[in-house]
C-alpha cells in the first residue's frame, strides 16, 4: 500500500492512519521511497539495550526507539539513510505502532533527506502557507481545528518538512494523513470519538486522527510564509473577557533572528531523538537559515475559546502584511 506523507511516498505492510495515495501529482513524481515494514527486531545486538532499557539506542546501521509505553513491547528501527522503518509489536498494538513510526521515523527521514522536521501544526490560510508551533498541550490542534472550520486548509500534523530552495522556504503537505486533535479538543467541537481513529502511542496524551475531505487539504508544496509561536496565558479578570475588550487580550511580537534559532532549535520535530545523534552546529545552522528567511511570531493570549476567532483574525492580519 502505498501512501503520500510529508514529502515522502510510503509503502508501508499495513495499515496507516490516512488515505492511500490518489492521482500522481507534482509532489507525489517528486517523492522519495521508504518502505515500512513489520518484522521482530529481537535480533538486534546492543549492550545498552540489555544492561540499561532506554528509549533510543544507537545500533550501528540505524537507531532502534522502545518508547515506555504500558500497552505491551514496541520497537521501531529507523535506518541512517531514512530508506526503510521497521517496527516490531504484538497484533493488537499495530494501529499505535503505526501513529508511532509516523512520528518518530518520518521525523528522522526528513533531516536524513536534507530537510528540517519541525514540530507543528501546518495550515493554509489567506493563500500563504504558515506553521503553529506550540508546546504540548498549549491548545495548538485547537486552534488549528478552528481556522480549518473557517476557512483555512490542511497541511500537516505535527510534523512539517521544510526545505531551503533559493532564498525561499518551502513547506511540503501531508497529503495523505489527517489532523491530529486532543482529547480535550475532540470533546470541545462535540465529536464522537466512535468516529475517530487512535492516535494515542502509549507515550503522550490521548489524541485522534479527524478524516478530513481532499478539497480541505493542501495537496502541493508551496513557500512558508510564517511560523506562529503559540503562548496561552492565565486568563485575566472576569470584567476582560468581553467582546470589546478581546482585541487587547492577542499580542503578537516578531522575534529577533537569534530568538527565532533558538525556538526552531526548540521546536524541532523529536529534538530529543535529533540530538542523540546529530551534530549540534549542523541543527543550529538549519535553524538559523530557515529564521533568516521567515518571520516568527510570538501570539500570547488568554486560553479560552471565545478568543478563537481574534486570534485567527490577528494571525490572517500578520500573514498579509
């Protein structure tokens, strides 16, 4: 089965939670190739493996990840080149070792390939293509999920591959995969979770994957226009939280280069995993050479859902401007 994720073609031995890809198109041709497998991975000989259980080793033609997880034994093995994942799991854990080789494997394959994997949520909005990163639980699927019910398009979940081409960033789509909503999220848009599909791997918080109509997503990769640093705050007096006063509860402020490398740093997709085993200058050179050619902003406001629609009017006024 062969499935359109990132900017990757997968042909993957079982299921994954998103559509099989549909009609060629510019970024399907432009695709690299990973397989995805299902194999035991007991074979595999590491000394730390056996003396001191962690959740990644370096096994020589690749990186082996055991996530502590208390659903049963799951293992993922990524290779160095970023060509092939396979993930090793009893029966009834395949759907969560599917979200879990997504997230992790893809993550690596990207920066292997010569891309940035950065942690965020991608939509399209105005026409531009922009990036929500958040820490977890800050309300980022949230307000992700709001912008796409009024108007906005879907990119990518969690993991957003960019890529320096000329003086331009360029974004590339998921455009197979669905949004990823938190729990809190899915009771709060008055989902059934009988609908959903798991995205709960055993080492995070409970997610779903939403379906989501092809007209609704983005289907060829296209510039960055701006990444948009997420930053709830405490909510404010009683008195505040009315309609004419919630303009002055959004601020936004653009962050200087050097704050901006050090949020992408931040930021990246799995920075634990990237850190185990890639140079550090070459991390902080990606970084910085993607702030030099996008602007990030920092939006802080009171957590609460009335403030949806003036933030998403005060990120579509950054956007244009």
């Amino acid at each position: 089965m062969i499935y359109h994720i990132n900017e990757f073609s997968v042909d993957s031995e079982f299921d994954l939670p998103c559509e099989m890809a549909g009609a060629s198109s510019r970024l399907n041709a432009k695709s690299d190739m990973i397989a995805l497998r299902r194999a035991s991975l007991a074979h595999i000989s590491c000394t730390m493996r056996k003396i001191r259980p962690q959740l990644i080793y370096d096994v020589g033609d690749g990186l082996l990840l055991e996530p502590n997880t208390t659903r049963g034994m799951l293992a993922l093995h990524i290779d160095f080149k970023g060509r092939a994942m396979t993930v090793d799991c009893a029966d009834d854990l395949l759907e969560i070792a599917s979200a879990w080789a997504i997230h992790a494997g893809l993550g690596v394959a990207t920066l292997t390939h010569g891309g940035i994997p950065l942690h965020g949520a991608g939509i399209q909005m105005v026409g531009r293509s922009i990036a929500l990163m958040a820490d977890s639980g800050a309300g980022k699927s949230t307000l992700s999920w709001f912008l796409l019910r009024h108007g906005a398009r879907f990119a990518n979940d969690d993991l957003i591959p960019v890529r320096m081409m000329g003086e331009e960033a360029i974004a590339f789509p998921s455009v197979s995969l669905y949004p990823k909503l938190s729990r809190e999220a899915v009771d709060l848009h008055g989902m059934e979770i009988e609908n959903l599909i798991p995205a709960d791997y055993g080492v995070g918080e409970e997610e779903y994957y939403v379906p989501l109509p092809s007209a609704q997503r983005v289907a060829e990769p296209s510039p960055l226009a701006a990444i948009f640093l997420i930053r709830p705050q405490p909510l404010p007096k009683e008195s505040l939280l009315k309609p004419k006063h919630m303009r002055t509860l959004v601020t936004s402020r653009r962050l200087s280069d050097e704050e901006a490398t050090r949020t992408l740093r931040r930021n990246l997709h799995a920075a634990w995993l990237m850190e185990r085993w890639m140079d550090g200058g070459k991390l902080n050179g990606l970084c910085h050479d993607l702030a030099a050619r996008v602007p990030i902003y920092e939006l802080s406001y009171p957590r609460f859902f009335a403030i949806l629609p003036t933030l998403a009017q005060c990120v579509a006024q950054l956007i244009e401007s």
